[in-house]
C-alpha cells in the first residue's frame, strides 16, 4: 500500500493523474485521495424545488379529496 | 453534506455503537471500516439522528445493524438507489452507504453509474474483500485472475472490474481507496468523503476472514 499523499507531486484534481493511479495494482497499491472537483453541483443542488428547504418538511398543499382522488385513478 | 455539531452533547464512540453486536467472522476487515466511520461521526460530531445509514445485500451490508444511527438494509444491489431518495427527501441528512463488492459491482453496477452521474450527495463506502463472503465465497467482480473460489475452484478466468477507474469514468466527484487496517488514515478518508458535496466514493480493502475466503492481506490469493 502507498499512500498518495506521501507524494507531493500528486495532484488529486487532476483527473488524467488519478485515472493513471486506477491502473495501478501489484506491487504498488495507491490508497488515498484519487480525485475530487467540487465546481459540479450535488443532485439536491441542482433541483430549484429544494430550495426552500427539505422536502419532508414542504408542505404539499394537496387536499385530501384530491389526493383521494388522484389514488382511486391510479388503482 | 454534513450537519456538524448541531447538539450540545459531546459525543464519544460509544454513542455510536448498535445494539447487535457485528457477526463478522474473527480478523474481517469489516470491523475496521466500523470502527473508522464511527471514529470520523465523533470526529465531525454529527448527532446520530441526523445520519442515515443504507445497504444492500452481504456480510459488509449488516453494517445499519451495528451502528447507532438511522438505518435501512434494502435489497441486494440497491441502496444507492433507496439513497437518492432519502437524501432528495431530506438533503439535510448525513447519507451513508455500504455495502460489498458484490453488491456494488455486480448486482449494483447499474446504480452506480447512474447515481455518480447524478452526483447524489451521500458516502458511498464499498468494504471489496474480492469475493462473496455472505454465501462462503463465490467469484466476485473483483476477484482477481486466477483466484480459486467454491465458484470457480480451478481458478478465477474473468477479468476484475476497476472500481476507482469506473468511478472516475463515470463522473464521480470523489473517489478514494481505504485499507481496513489503516484506521487513522480510513477515517480520515472518511470525513473528507461526508464533508465533500457531492457524489462520494470510497472503496476500502477489507480482506474477509482467511478461514472464509481465500483473500488474503497481500492482495493474493491462495487455494
């Protein structure tokens, strides 16, 4: 095992860098940080529904003949 | 990802701890990744009902169980796709996921690509111990050539999936590789993985118990 972080030449936002350490395994197995970008938004982050909060804590504003209603149609 | 320190207490390993205890055979590596997810909860001091803890099927996904934080242990192959709605129901919770290479690889594989692409934001801890160990060891997809396993007793003629590889090819954000024995250095792979927002992907070395399996410590594998 060695660790990529013993090597301070290795830049783990470099994704050409981190896919030649994938390749790496026998007598020399990269443990460690391979990668990391953080410019890319999370899934959460990115939907415009969630930005007033959780989702389980919205309230749906669906009333219960409605509700009903849209389960019978789908039963 | 992380809600950090939202509660008074101070909280220690202890407070971590399940109320079953682990039925890993003597020596797994699973016990290390255990021990160093619940070192880097304290580290971060995350209140236990603000982690969500999911898995599929096999030895390492009995991980809910042992570990004092909310939990579901789904089906085999899907707890990144039970996660992404846990955490697109709730983005506020600490979302991790464990599970084997078996489970994550192979019946799994579908739901992991899609689910790094997506960059759903939950830790992804794979304990890849090269084999089914739950069934008493059968070809995984990472087993290595040649390996002889009771599903393959001549030896192993698949080539191995590369997770770090697939994971990077996939568009995940994070991607890093623990050693169950290394616990300083797994748990601070660990925090860095929560505190990252985004897709986290960590598979961990952990060799399965050599009365078991046929992995052995230095990555070779034996009749």
């Amino acid at each position: 095992m060695k660790k990529l972080e013993d090597d301070p030449a290795y830049n783990s936002t470099d994704w050409m860098a981190a896919m030649e350490k994938s390749l790496l395994w026998g007598d020399e197995i990269p443990i460690g940080k391979f990668f990391e970008r953080t410019d890319l938004p999370a899934l959460h982050a990115a939907e415009p529904v969630l930005d007033a909060g959780p989702l389980v804590h919205s309230d749906p504003h669906i009333p219960p003949d409605v509700a009903r209603s849209f389960v019978e149609e789908l039963m | 990802m992380a809600t950090v320190l939202a509660d008074t207490k101070h909280l220690a390993m202890a407070d971590f701890k399940g109320k079953v205890d682990p039925d890993w055979c003597p020596g797994c590596g699973d016990f290390g990744v255990l021990a160093a997810v619940q070192k880097a909860l304290v580290d971060l001091q995350i209140p236990n009902h603000n982690v969500v803890t999911i898995s599929g099927i096999g030895c390492s996904s009995n991980f809910p169980g042992f570990i004092n934080t909310y939990g579901m242990h789904t089906l085999h192959g899907r707890a990144l796709a039970v996660a992404t709605g846990v955490k697109l129901a709730n983005h506020e919770l600490t979302v991790l996921v464990t599970g084997g290479d078996g489970d994550g690889f192979g019946i799994g594989g579908n739901h992991f690509m899609h689910t790094m692409r997506r960059n759903v934001d939950v830790l992804y801890i794979v304990m890849d111990n090269q084999i089914y160990g739950l069934t008493t060891g059968q070809t995984s997809p990472t087993s290595r050539v040649g390996m002889k396993t009771k599903s393959m007793p001549f030896g192993n003629i698949e080539s191995p999936v590369n997770p770090i590889s697939l994971a990077l090819t996939a568009g995940a954000t994070f991607v890093a590789r623990g050693f169950s024995a290394d616990q300083k250095h797994l748990t601070e792979l660990i925090k860095q993985g929560i505190q990252h927002q985004g897709f986290s992907f960590l598979t961990s070395s952990a060799p399965a118990s050599p009365t078991t399996t046929t992995t052995l410590f230095n990555g070779s594998a034996r009749a």
